[in-house]
C-alpha cells in the first residue's frame, strides 16, 4: 500500500499541510465571521429580551402595588357604607321601636281606663245585687222587705 510506504511520506505530509491549511483558512475567513455574527446578534437579542423582562417584571410589579391599594381602598370603602348602612337601619329600627312603643303604651292606658271603668261598674252593680239580694233574704226571713236605702247601708257596713 503506497500511504505506508515511508518513501511517500514527506509529499503526504506536504499535501496534507497545505489542505490543512487551505481549510483553516477558508473555516477561519469564511465560516467564523458569519458564527461570530450569529453569536453577537443572539447575544443581543437576548440581552434585549432580558431587559424587556426586567422592565416588564417592574411594570407587573408596579400593577401589582397599584391594584392592592385600590383594592384596599376599596375595601375600606365597602367597610364604611355598611358601617353606615348599619347606622342607619339601627336608627330606624330604634325610632319605629319608639312609635311601637308609644302606641302600645296608649293601648295599655285606654285598655286600663276600660278596665277600671268596668271595674267600677261591676262593683256598682255588685252593690245593687248585694243590697237586693239581702233585701230579699231579710223579706224571707222577717216577712218585711226593708228599703232600698237600708239595704245598701247593711252592705255597705258589711263589706267596710
């Protein structure tokens, strides 16, 4: 085989430096201009798109702070009407209680004034039927019905 042969191995060794070369050279001119450009134009963009993300980050951050103080705003907000709300259902609450009140009290006054006018009446009535029915007892007894006013005199001393 002739690529053993030592006799061959200096022209090898020559063409072989010369293709090396040849190829060095047209990978170091040609081809690593272009990689380098690709690398430096990715390197960009990503240090582009980093800074988009930073400057996005500190906007959503900044969102972010901005909607919780509404929020809280808001709540504090909320809190205050219903505290409100609650005042003034309690206010109405307490003045309809009153005029309940108030119309109950004059029922309980009219029932009592109706009551003690029965009372009295039934107690007048009470006298009559005590001082006719002793009067009858007495005409049983006696034979001789006492009068009107003698009748109501003896219940009236009884009952006292």
């Amino acid at each position: 085989m002739p690529q053993f042969d030592p006799s061959n191995f200096l022209p090898q060794m020559f063409w072989l430096a010369i293709t090396f070369a040849i190829l060095y050279f047209g990978v170091v001119r040609l081809t690593l201009p272009k990689i380098g450009k690709v690398v430096d134009e990715r390197a960009s963009i990503i240090a582009a798109d980093l800074s988009a993300a930073e400057v996005a980050h500190t906007a959503a951050a900044n969102t972010g702070e901005a909607y919780n103080a509404v929020l809280a705003k808001s709540r504090d907000a909320a809190t205050s009407v219903v505290s409100d709300a609650k005042a003034v259902t309690v206010r109405e609450n307490e003045a309809k209680l009153a005029a309940l009140d108030a119309e109950l009290n004059a029922r309980l006054a009219s029932a009592e004034a109706r009551i003690s006018d029965a009372r009295a009446k039934a107690l007048g009535e009470i006298d009559a039927a005590a001082s006719e029915a002793a009067a009858d007892v007495v005409e049983r007894l006696t034979g001789v019905r006492p009068g009107e006013l003698e009748a109501r005199a003896a219940v009236a001393a009884s009952l006292s």
